[in-house]
C-alpha cells in the first residue's frame, strides 16, 4: 500500500501596535511582492492574502528562490580552476528565472493575529519556523514602520517549551523578552499582571536577564520567574543556558516550535481545507 503524503505545519504570531482594523491583511498586502533576501543566497517574497470561505481568515503563499552571482567568479569543474571570461560570457540568465523554486501555502487568521504555514511542503522542501519568522520580520517591518506600528513576529512554540527551558540541567543564564502585544490579546490573570508592568512603564518590551552566582549549583526559577516566562512564550521568547556533564546545553522556545501534521493527499482541496479538516487553527 502507497504511503500518505503528509505536510507539516507551524505557526507565527504577527502582533501589531497600535493596531487599527485591519491592519494585519494591510500590512501583508502591503508586503506582498517585494523580496527579502533572508539567509544566504536564498530570497523570499508574499503573495497577496485572499479571503478564504471562512471571514476573517486569509491564504496566500511564500515563494523561496535562490539568486545566482553572475558577476562573481564560476567554477569550471573540467579544470578546477576559475572559468574563463569566454565561457563566462556565454552564461545568458534571464532576469525573471530564479533557480531552486520553493513554494509553501500560509494562512492568516486576523483573530489571534496568527499566520500558519507549511514548514514542509507535499514536495519535501523544508521551511524553517526560525527562517519563517526572519522572513516575514524582514517583509513586514518597512510597511510597518512607514505606518507607525510598532511589529514583532513570534514562533508559536509547542506545548511544555517554556518549561523544557526553565528546567535544564544547571541552569546558569535566563533571558526573557516579552514584547507588548495586541490591546484586544485575551490573558489569564498572571499573565496580566506581567503584561502591565509593560503598559504602566509606556514600554513595548521587557528584557530579563539572569546569571547564576558563583558556587550555586542552578539558578531558581521562582514563581514570578514562571509567570514571565508564560508571557514571553507567545509574545517574545525564553531563551536559557545550562550545564550538564561539563557540557553546555541550550534551550529557546524559539526553537522549540509547534509542528503539526496533515495529509498532503487530498485531491483538490487547498491548505486551507485540509488544515481545517486536520487540526483546525491552534
């Protein structure tokens, strides 16, 4: 029997402040068709989000090439040594060809201001949730900040990250970032009172960093510590360093990203079908 195909699929959170009605599909419009080059030699750039069946929730697609130097040195691999200016010469690229085409299905919910995309497409291509998060960082920033909107892109992060960084093994360095996010954001309680602290200083971001003292053997996670580090896990990140065995060891929920699962083998349905039909919007 034939295996399935299957895709992955993660998720950031685009927050936005202030945040006029809709801004975010404004913002990703606004973006759509310009380029990043966003690690080496690979680019990327959006298409435009269109409504899905579903209000309120938008699809489109990130497209991935690679950019070719062509005014730089080439190989010859005949000689292996540089090619000559004649054989350069006859290299004839077309402006609008890009090598190594890649391209992976997004959705954007405006509610939760949440974009989900495929980290792995039907085709095996790979998309990073970091390199995603660069990515669109990059994209929306300048359309951003010719609006006078404060932007910061978060990974989603799985269930149990911050916990997984807060309990490593001779926990020695802690760093939390909590980023303000959207005014209409619903919040428990403590993550709250963590978020006012931000409101009341007029601050979009809080940075907390802690370094064990010499002769202990890990630093204490302390209850207010905990409550922190909830609220940078979907609005900023937590990042720790440790020791085990004499060795480091690391942990960020930046790394530490959601990733879900669902069949590629639907005939004719789109991302936004089988995502629905699979795990929903998390």
């Amino acid at each position: 029997m034939a295996r399935s195909r299957t895709i992955r699929v993660s998720a950031l959170n685009i927050s936005a402040t202030p945040h006029p009605e809709g801004i975010y599909v404004d913002l990703l419009t606004r973006a759509a068709g310009k380029k990043t080059n966003f690690r080496g030699s690979d680019w990327a750039k959006l298409t435009k989000p269109t409504q899905t069946e579903q209000e309120g929730v938008f699809q489109g697609r990130i497209l991935v090439w690679t950019e070719i130097d062509t005014s730089g040195p080439w190989l010859n691999t005949e000689t292996d040594d540089a090619l000559s200016s004649s054989d350069k010469a006859t290299i004839n690229i077309p402006a609008k060809a890009k090598p190594n085409y890649r391209v992976f299905n997004y959705v954007f919910r405006e509610k939760g201001h949440r974009l989900y995309f495929e980290t792995s497409n039907e085709f095996g291509d790979t998309f990073g949730p970091t390199t995603a998060q660069r990515a669109l960082l990059n994209l929306l920033e300048k359309p951003a900040l010719a609006r006078g909107i404060d932007l910061s892109v978060t990974v989603v992060p799985k269930s149990g990250a911050v916990k997984t960084v807060l309990s490593l093994p001779g926990l020695r360095l802690l760093h939390i970032r909590v980023i303000l996010p959207n005014e209409d954001t619903t919040d428990d309680r403590k993550r709250r009172r963590v978020l006012k602290r931000l409101e009341d200083a007029h601050a979009k971001q809080l940075d907390e960093i802690y370094t064990k003292r010499a002769g202990e053997d890990r630093l204490v996670t302390t209850p207010e510590i905990q409550e922190t580090a909830e609220a940078a896990a979907t609005d900023g990140f937590v990042t720790g360093v440790g020791r085990k065995n004499g060795k480091r060891v690391e942990a960020s929920t930046t790394k530490l990203a959601r990733r879900e699962t669902i069949p590629a083998d639907q005939a004719g349905a789109s991302f936004f079908s089988r995502l629905m039909g699979s795990i929903g919007l998390f």
